[in-house]
C-alpha cells in the first residue's frame, strides 16, 4: 500500500524537420484511496474530518 503518492510526468512531442507540430504534457497522480481519503490538518494544526 502507498503511503504517500507517486507522482508521474512525462512530454510527447511530434515534430517534422526541428519544428513542433503536437506537444502533449502528461501527469499522473497515484495514491492509495486511504491516503487520499485521510484528514488533513489545518494551518492551526487541527485536524478535521471523519
């Protein structure tokens, strides 16, 4: 199980003669439904939630 996140990026670029035609930029966030899930605490360092 994830205790935190995976984060993962990456860049796709299609191009004819050194000139871009399609740039595509991908992220993905992977985390565990529970870390997502969980409370996080406040500036004042309460914590709220279920």
């Amino acid at each position: 199980m994830l205790a935190g996140g995976v984060v993962i990026t990456g860049d796709i670029v299609l191009s004819i003669a050194d000139i871009d035609l399609v740039r595509i930029s991908l992220r993905a966030l992977i985390s565990s439904v529970a870390t997502a899930e969980a409370p996080r605490p406040d500036e004042d360092g309460t914590r709220h939630g279920p």
